[in-house]
C-alpha cells in the first residue's frame, strides 16, 4: 500500500490545476473515445485489465505480456462529416517491460474558403494525428506503471501546430478478487510550434478509476471519476434563460444539491454482461454528457452508450454507440486480432 500511495504522488506532481474543461485547450482531439469498447461504457475507461490492447489508448498501465503481437482498427463515424480512428500494435518485448505503439488521427473534412468579401476562393481541408508509443512495467506481482508518449500534428487550412503530450498510469490488480483500481493523468505537455504565436494548454486531465467483476458472475461493474483536476464542473452564466441555462430561473438549488449535482458530473458508470465467453453486452451512463446536452423538454437517451462484442475465430469485433444528443449519436467499430495467432510469429 506504501508503494502504491508513493506512486500516486509522484504522478500528481506535475500536474497543473485548470478551471476549465472546455474551450481554452488545444488538440481536444485526444479526449475523444478512440475504441468501441470505450465509447459504449460512457465515453471514458482506464480500470480494466483483461489484456484487451484497446484500453491502453487510455491507460498504458493496462499494457501487459497478454497484449503482444495484437494488432488493433478502430474507426468512428462522428458528427457533420468527421470520422476518426486509432490504430494500434503490441510489440513483442522480453525485457524492459511491455510496449506498444498506435497512431490516432480526425478528419474534419473538406471546408470552402472564402474572402472577406464572401468571394469562394476554393477549398481547404482540416486533420490532427498523434501518434502513440506505450511502454509499462510491472513494479511486483499487483502494482503495473506506464506511459504514453504522444507526439501530436495538426493542420487547419494554413495553420499549423506540433506539440508533445504525455499520459502517466497506475494500475493495481488483483485478479483473485475481480478487482481493478487505477489513476491516470492524461495530456501532460505543450505545444513545441504553434498555430499562430500563442501557445494553448493542452486537454489535461485526471482519471481514478474502478472495476469489480464478481467471482464466477458473468458481469463486471466499471466506475470512474473524470476531471479530477477540477473541483467544479457545473457553470451558470449571470443572466442566462435559454434551454441551456445551467438552472432555470424559478430554481433555487441548495447548497447540497449544488454538490451532489457536481459530484454527479465527475462520475461515469459501466456494466458488462458477458453471457458467453465469445460474446459482450455493455452500457454505459456519462452524467455530465447528459446534462450539458440535453434538451429540458425531451431529454431521450442523451448521456448513454451501449454496445456489444463478438469473439470469431481469430478476431474480436465490437460496435459501440453514444448518444450526444437528440440530433444524433456516434457509431464506433473496432476489429482486433493476435498476428502471432494468424502469422506464426
């Protein structure tokens, strides 16, 4: 216990306070679920280690001997034309803990330029890449630390930006017990060269996750704090009516319930069912997606995710599917496999 407490502090040293979550951060590309694993439990996992290589874009403490030599696609189908994806690999090591390396990148799509006068002058396109190299190592048998060096490049039309992030894991296990806690900061780093003279702070953030599978139960429950760095995650402008207000004005919250509400926020739940040993059902509930992008009148299904996986032959397909809000929902698909497996390695 020691060990993992001393762990903890180390990893909480650098980290610099925000008070925003959103709007004043550069590349907000690398918060988003990269796998469909991750997006059908709310968006958000780091507390899982079952060797899936997927969840290491995440946390590189899940990184283990389990995920050598599997090769990982995902691909995602956003909003208004974007798509994304996160491709990944685990390298055969024999020393020096484990390693892998991926690489994730958005596509905004093809934009029309124009003068200031409105005179279309032609078209421009917009991505952003990061690529990742994990590396983990086992400090005893329960207690694994990793981290991911992430090299980022973005281009907007003739803008463009490099920058340096890291993410820094911790992730003790007890498999006897079903039991899997870890602590994770993500997006340490600055822009090297940037857009426009002004350097921006990256997407800084700190997870603590949980997850319980109990014994011989074919399901897994996941918990996660998020934006641990931040207190508060609720906000309410002066003199703001619309559907968006944080409160409407003939509401009066009390204190508790203002803390409750914002404890809420932090907090995003999972479940897994697996019924079969080469099938997957999940669920997710982000309460902070729900809030922020409801609709008072017709909340629907806003802030849950679900999805499912399947084990065929040598690969293991999922689909995830989140609903942001009434306008629509984002569709993940990842297929994973072991070369070594098909290959003979």
């Amino acid at each position: 216990m020691k060990k993992i407490c001393r762990v903890a502090m180390m990893m909480m040293l650098p980290v610099h306070l925000s008070g925003q979550t959103g709007g004043t951060d550069t590349y907000a590309f690398l918060g988003l679920p990269a796998t469909a694993r991750i997006a059908a439990l709310g968006g958000k996992m780091v507390a899982v280690q079952d060797g899936d290589l997927n969840l290491c874009f995440s946390n590189p403490s899940l990184l283990t001997k389990e995920t050598e030599h599997q090769l990982a696609l995902n691909m995602a189908d956003y909003f208004a034309g974007i798509s994304y994806g996160y491709a990944s690999f685990g390298l055969p090591s024999k020393t020096w803990g484990n390693r892998a390396v991926g690489i994730q990148f958005v596509n905004y799509g093809s934009f029309t330029e124009a003068d200031e006068a409105g005179v279309i002058t032609g078209q421009f396109r917009a991505s952003e890449y990061a690529f990742h190299l994990m590396w983990s190592k086992n400090i005893d048998s329960l207690l694994t630390i990793g981290v991911t060096l992430k090299p980022v490049f973005s281009v907007f039309e003739r803008y463009t930006s490099l920058g340096l992030a890291t993410d820094l894991g911790a992730t003790y296990h007890r498999p006897e017990h079903g039991f899997t806690a870890s602590l994770v900061i993500r997006n340490l780093g600055t822009q090297l060269f940037t857009y426009h003279g002004i350097t921006e702070p990256l997407p800084l953030e700190i997870m603590l996750g949980a997850s319980y599978k109990p014994e011989h139960a074919p399901f897994r429950f996941i918990f996660l704090l998020h934006h641990m760095e931040r207190y508060t995650l609720t906000y309410q402008t002066e003199e703001d009516h619309s559907v968006h207000a944080e409160y409407p004005p003939t509401d009066n919250p009390s204190g508790l319930e203002k803390v409750a509400e914002n404890l809420m926020r932090h907090l995003i739940a999972g479940v897994e069912f697996m019924p079969l040993d080469n099938l997957y059902l999940r669920l997710g509930y982000n309460y902070q997606r729900r809030r922020e992008l409801q609709i008072p009148t017709r909340i629907g299904t806003v802030g849950l995710s679900w999805g499912f996986g399947l084990k065929i032959s040598h690969f293991s397909i999922a689909y995830g599917r989140a609903t942001y809000h009434l306008a629509g929902a984002s569709n993940h698909f990842t297929v994973t496999t072991r070369l070594n497996d098909l290959f003979s390695l």
